[in-house]
C-alpha cells in the first residue's frame, strides 16, 4: 500500500471550521473553564467552611466536657474535632495528585502521574475505615456513652452507627475493587506499552 | 484588556489551524454523541494550556500532548463502545486510498490507545522523533511500532498482502 497517499487522503478528509463556528468554540472553552475555576473554588469553600464549623463545635464540647469531669465525652469530642479538620485537609492532597492535561507533559510522565493519582483514590477508600470511619465512629460511639453511660440506649445506638458504618466501609471496598482497580490496570498496561516500544 | 484580546485571537487562528487533527483525535477515542463532548475537552485543555505553547517549532507536540492525554484521560472515565471486528470489509492491493479512509477509522478504533496514538500522529504527519517526544519513548522504538501498525493494517484488509 502507498502510506504516502493514504498519509495526504487523511490530512485533507479533517474539515477546516470556519471563523464563527471558531469562535464560539473559543467561548465556549473561555466559559467552560470560568465556571471550572468557580466550581473549585466553591467547592473548596464549602470544604474548609465545614470543617471550620464543624471543629471549632466540637473543640468547645471538649472544653465543657472537661469542666463537667466527662473524660470520655471530652476524649471523644477532641477526637471528632482533630478528625473533622483532617478530612478535609485528606482529600485536598489526593485530590492534588491528580494529574492536568494542561501541563502538556508526555504522554509516558502522564499516565505515570495518573496511575499514582489512581492509586491514591484506591488507598482513599480501600482505607476509609483508618481515616474516615474508624475516627468518626470511634468518636460518635465514645461520646454518645460519655453523655448517656452505660445504658441500654448507648449500646443500641453503638449497634445502629457500627451497622451503618459497615455498609458505607464495605460499599467503598466494593466500589475500589469494581471500579478504580481495573483502571489502575489499565494505566500499568499503557505504561508498560509506551516504556517497552514493542509490539503492536 | 488588549492582551486577552490577543491570546483569544491567537487561540482562534490555532483551533482554526487545527481544527481537521482535533477532529481526527476525538473520533478516534470517542464515539458517536461523545466524540462532540471530547472535542469540547480537547478546546477547553488547549485554551487552559495556552500559556505552556511555547512557540511554532514546537506546535505539534504541545497540541498532540494535550489532545492526546485528554483523550485517554476522558476515554479512562467513559464506558468504550465495542466494534464488531469479525467479517472486516477487504481492499483490493490497488485500492483507492480515499476508499481506505473508513477502515483507517475502524482500526485505529481497534487499536490499544497507545497504538492508536502512535498511528494517527503518522498519519497527521508528525515524524518519528515529535512522535517519540509525544509519547516520552524512543525513536526506533516508534519506527518499529509503525511498521508493524502499517503490516497489521494491510493483513487484515488489503488483500493478497498476507
């Protein structure tokens, strides 16, 4: 075959655009990549606000628990509001290991970069029990028996968080294994594809 | 402000320069209604990446890199739809190369995407070495890729190239 003619027959079947469809293309990426920009920020925002809230309550719950002597309530409040700032703060870092195409790296760092991204949202909720579960309902659990005791109520309640706990764990393990595993294959394979320079 | 005024009317005479390899890319990792929202992510990476081009020697890698990781990054993210491959239509050795343009599509669609990368910046007509740079892999290594793309086109739809 004559690669050559197949080479020019290709080059010429792209169709050139004319200059409005042009430039609504170019306002449209412009527009698409302000509400980008906003909807991270937002985003963010709503992220860091949370968290803001969210442990300054429990840092002051600690403090009353302490004057009151409730040491366990007090332990477990000061656990909630330590984890409610850490979340956060998680999330951020793998979210920035993701890689942007922007960069206009080759294709070979890339993939590296995505498969390392991958991975992290694999750990991320292949170990949501360490970081996210295990804190919040070690916390919840702990400081529902520092305000009621011992009671019948404060064993059932331990029952239904825990219950409710494992669905959410064995939800995510299930969903890293179905769904974030088989791309991180995918990487490798493309990864070892471009590094081996074989075959076809 | 005169100077996005400017990037703008640059990023316009890119796209308008262009626009026929964007189309290529997208086609090729994307199918039917998608293959419009990849080429809206190609332009939105290309306009977020405008500043990193560097200058017009290096316009083919800088536009291949960000197309092409677009493109594989979107494709990761969206079920692929699957081409039936058993009875694939056949050339005649001195077929019409306007006529192979299709089955160009249906192989390139069957390829993994690394390979399919590889044969459509040939096809644009990038040299070994952009293409090499492209991928992050070496230049003998993209010579000797290609000519087992080229025989493994001609093997299953030239006839009397076997």
């Amino acid at each position: 075959m004559n690669w050559d003619s197949i080479q020019t027959s290709w080059q010429k079947a792209g169709n050139p655009l004319d200059a409005s469809t042009i430039g609504r293309l170019v306002a449209s990426a412009e527009q698409r990549d302000r509400e980008l920009h906003q909807s991270v920020r937002r985003r963010d925002r709503i992220e860091t606000t949370v968290a803001l809230l969210i442990a300054p309550f429990f840092a002051f719950f600690t403090w009353i628990a302490l004057g009151k002597s409730l040491w366990l309530a007090a332990a477990a409040s000061a656990l909630l509001s330590a984890w409610s700032l850490f979340v956060p703060w998680r999330l951020r870092q793998v979210r920035k290991l993701q890689p942007d195409p922007t960069s206009s790296t080759d294709m070979l760092t890339y993939l590296r970069a995505e498969k390392e991204a991958t991975q992290a949202q694999y750990k991320l909720l292949h170990g949501i029990l360490c970081w996210y579960l295990g804190p919040a309902g070690i916390g919840v659990i702990l400081l529902f028996f520092g305000i009621r005791g011992w009671s019948a109520a404060s064993f059932y309640y331990s029952l239904a968080v825990l219950a409710l706990y494992l669905i959410i764990y064995l939800g995510n393990r299930r969903a890293a294994s179905r769904n974030i595993a088989p791309k991180i294959e995918q990487i490798k394979c493309q990864i070892n594809e471009i590094s081996r320079g074989e075959e076809p | 402000l005169p100077e996005s005024i400017a990037q703008t009317e640059a990023f316009e005479n890119l796209l308008a320069a262009n626009s026929g390899r964007l189309q290529h890319v997208a086609r090729c990792y994307a199918f039917g209604h998608e293959v419009e929202d990849l080429l809206q992510e190609i332009h939105l990476q290309l306009w977020r990446s405008r500043h990193s081009f560097a200058g017009k020697s290096q316009i083919n890698t800088w536009l291949y890199r960000v197309a092409l990781n677009t493109a594989i990054s979107f494709k990761c993210r969206r079920r692929q739809a699957t081409i039936s491959m058993e009875h694939p239509e056949r050339l005649p050795a001195n077929s019409d190369t306007d006529g192979s343009m299709h089955l160009l599509y249906e192989f390139l669609q069957s390829l993994s995407e690394v390979n399919r990368s590889v044969l459509l910046m040939y096809l644009e007509g990038l040299s070994h070495a952009e293409i090499a740079e492209v991928l992050g892999s070496k230049t003998n290594a993209v010579a000797v890729r290609l000519n087992r793309l080229k025989r493994a086109f001609e093997n299953r739809y030239v006839e009397d190239s076997a």
